[in-house]
C-alpha cells in the first residue's frame, strides 16, 4: 500500500510499474485522479477558445470592430496559452499537480468573469478585449501542466491510454463550448443576475441576445471543478523535480523536431477551432455558422482520443507520415471549394473539407504523442551509455514528460498563427488562399522531417535497440 505524507494527499511511495502495488492500491488513486482532471482539463479548453464564438456576435450587437480586429481576438488566446504552457509544462513537478490544478482551474475566473462584464457595453474600448482575449490563455496553459500530471500516475503499459483520455476529453471542452455558448447567449433565463439583454441585428432582423452568458455560464463549473481538485486529487512525492532539472529537454535535439512536427498537428487543431466559425461567417455569410462549428473540434476531439490504437499497432512515425499527406489533401480540397481553381465555391465541400482536416489532426495528436516516449526511450543508451537500464528508463520518464508539456506549447502557437494568416489573408487579397498556400507547404515540409528523422527504415525509432521501448500511443 501507498505510504501518505502530509496528511491523505501527498503519495510518498509510488510505484506504478509494480504490478502488486499497481493492482492493490496505485490503480484506483491513477483513475480517481485521471477523472478529476478530465472535467477540469475540459473547462479550460472551453475559456481558452469562448472568443471562437463571442467574435461572430460582436459586430451585431454594436461593437465597431473590423474584421482583422476580430480574427486577432480570435488569435491572441493561443499565444498567450501557448507562451503560458511553456512555464505551465514545468510547475507541476515544481508545486505539485493537486495545488496547481487547483489553482490553474479557478485562474479561469478572470477571463469568464471579465467577458460577462465587457460584452454588456458597445462602449467596451477595443483594448479591454485584447486583455480579456490575452486572459483567456489562461485556459490553454492547463494542458502542459494537465497532461504532465497525468504521466506520473500510470505505469507505461497504461500511460498512452490515460494521457488519450485526459487530451481527448479535454481537447472535447472547444466542441462542448462552441455547442453551448450559441444556446445560451438565446436564453434569458439568467438575466436576473448577469444583467439585460442586447439587440443584435441580423440582417434586418433584430433579436434579443445575452452575450455576456459566453462568460458566466463557466463560472459555477469552474468553482466546482477546482473544489473537486483540491479536494479529491493527489500530488506524487518521486515525481519532484526542479526546472532545472528538467531544463535537459531544451539541449535534446528531438525535443525541437517533435515540436515542429506537434505544431503541424495539434497546432492545426487548435487553430482550426478558433479560426473555423469566423472564418465560414465571412466567406459564406448566408450560412449560420455557429450552429455547426462544435462539429469540427468533436470530430477532432473524439478522433484524437479513439485512433491511439493505431499509433501503437503500426508505430506513430508512419501513422503521422499519413497524417501530414492527409492534411495536405485537406487544403487541396479547401482550396478548391473557396473557388481558388476557378470553381464556384461550395460551402458543402469547404464544410466536408475541414472536417477532414480536423479529423487527421486528431490522428496527428496521438501519434505524435505517442511518438515521444519511444523516441527517448531509443535515445537513452546514447545519451547515457554507462548508466543501468533503470536509470535510463527514469531519465527517460522525466525528460518525456517535459518534452510532451514543451512540444505541446510550441504546438498552441498553431492557434495563434492561423487565425492571423487567414486574417492577413482576407485583408491583403480578400480570400483565404494565400495563408491555405502556406499551410499546404508547411504541411509536406512536415512529411519530410518526420521521414528523414523517424519514419525511415535507418532513423533512430528502427534501430535494433528501439524494439524493447514501443509504448502505447498518447
């Protein structure tokens, strides 16, 4: 049985890969732990991308912003999220993962709170909102610190299927919030205390629209999902760690490749999400595209969290070399259905498009993920030639879990730099093609390293000491 520390919360003995520990008592503890973080995980992808859907109300509700003003709102949360997990991937082996869980959750207070109160005044200036769209980043840090909580629970045969479940349920909240929010900002039914509704004109048309619900609705979530936290979870006493300790993963040069290649898939998904309801509002404005846009981060969400299985039966590196062709594909056919080959656009197949893409991002996410721990695992016997198997595999426990909370920082930024290229795109040519042109070649780039660094018969994960390190997908 597990030996407790300062009172029921701190685990001073844990041994996951002890199958009689495991099964006794390290099991229960991992699952109770896995499913307080899920819900809170969730909310924070929720807060993080809530702009996605508030943006498309503005203009109707009488805020005087442009359109390159609104798809920087949509931009700025993920790259103060992203900016934000490369701290976050490092504080829980600091602070330990009940505390900043805890406190990461109830953070997302500010921008919920802040987006009620702004929304109810036209008069709002400009610049509340880029702070308030800055706090919303708050949300997208949780990830790095979420997911590198999670890694010290499980034992490696179990490790890729916990960290599925936290990602994909988690990357969920983007689909639960852009289902939501469009319900109830329609619904009066908390207006006694959040204050009146606005008129939004639509087309001639005028309604009543309680915008600020966007932010309020989270709060009481969020308060219950950090009491839970603080409450019900627990903080490993092994898994401490200083930063600088963990500050080795900055010199491994396979921590900067899987950034890139993360950055391709994660960061296409996020970005997507943010990007995806603006995006069909402007190019097909008879379309009511918030009806639908919770579509496209599910199909992601669900995709990330059900394909794991095949990153582990024919090895992540391969999965993700299909991956990026697939993506690239996906373009093509955006490119295609915006009328960029002289068709007639086709909002049926810029729709199908997109969920194509998000689709493979998903599929992208896992692989990569479960790529790393493989990819460290192989590494160890050069990296540390003298030291015991054990060693090595402790070394590369640690430096995986840094490495997964870095590359998924790097990988935010995807959220940040699509929006802006669609935004800079509409406003330099008045079409999306341009910044479509550049993700297609950023895409088959991506092929290529993940070819000449993992996916050919020579690289590092197909030499003959890599066989005993295969791990589920993540």
């Amino acid at each position: 049985m597990s030996s407790l520390k300062s009172g029921r919360h701190v685990l001073d003995d844990w041994r996951p890969e002890d199958p009689q520990f495991w099964q006794a008592s390290g099991k229960p503890l991992a699952a109770k732990n896995l499913w307080i973080s899920v819900p809170n995980l969730l909310l924070a992808f929720s807060v993080w991308m809530v702009w996605s859907m508030v943006v498309a109300k503005l203009k109707l509700i009488g805020f005087q912003f442009t359109t390159d003003q609104l798809f920087w709102l949509t931009a700025l949360p993920a790259l103060s999220g992203a900016t934000l997990r490369i701290f976050y991937s490092f504080l829980v082996p600091i602070l330990g993962g009940r505390l900043w869980t805890t406190v990461s959750t109830l953070s997302l207070l500010i921008p919920a709170i802040g987006i009620g109160v702004a929304v109810q005044n036209p008069d709002t200036p400009y610049w509340v909102f880029v702070a308030l769209s800055l706090a919303c980043g708050l949300g997208g840090g949780n990830f790095a610190s979420s997911m590198s909580n999670i890694s010290f629970f499980y034992p490696k045969a179990e490790k890729g299927n916990a960290l599925a479940i936290n990602a994909g349920f988690g990357n969920l909240g983007v689909s639960v919030m852009q289902f939501l929010v469009p319900v109830v900002v329609a619904l009066g039914a908390f207006a006694p205390v959040v204050g009146a509704p606005q008129i939004a004109v639509e087309k001639g048309v005028e309604s009543q629209v309680w915008l600020q619900n966007a932010g309020f609705v989270w709060v009481p979530f969020i308060v219950a999902a950090a009491v839970a936290a603080w409450v019900g979870m627990n903080d490993i006493a092994s898994a401490k760690a200083s930063f600088a300790t963990q500050a080795v993963v900055f010199k491994r040069m396979h921590n900067w490749v899987m950034c890139y290649l993360y950055l391709g898939t994660f960061g296409s998904f996020i970005g997507f999400s943010a990007a995806f309801p603006l995006l069909t509002k402007t190019l097909f404005p008879d379309v009511n595209a918030l009806q639908f846009a919770f579509l496209g981060p599910l199909v992601g969400a669900a995709s990330r969290a059900l394909t794991g299985w095949v990153s582990d039966k024919w090895g992540g590196e391969h999965v993700t070399n299909y991956v990026f062709l697939a993506l690239a594909t996906g373009v093509g056919a955006v490119l295609y259905s915006v009328g960029a080959t002289g068709a007639e656009p086709s909002f049926i197949l810029f729709f199908a498009s997109f969920m194509w893409l998000f689709f493979w991002t998903g599929v992208g996410n896992a692989s990569t993920f479960q790529m790393i721990p493989a990819i460290m695992r192989s590494d160890m016997p050069r990296l540390m030639p003298k030291a015991e198997p054990a060693d090595r595999l402790k070394a590369a426990e640690m430096e995986s879990a840094a490495i997964v909370g870095f590359t998924s920082a790097i990988g935010a930024y995807g959220g940040f730099f699509i929006p802006k290229a669609f935004g800079d795109s509409l406003k330099a040519t008045g079409g999306p093609e341009t910044a479509l042109l550049i993700f297609l070649g950023f895409y088959l780039s991506c092929v290529v390293v993940n070819w000449a660094f993992y996916a050919r018969k020579s690289s590092l994960l197909h030499a003959p000491q890599s066989l005993a390190f295969k791990v589920p997908a993540a």
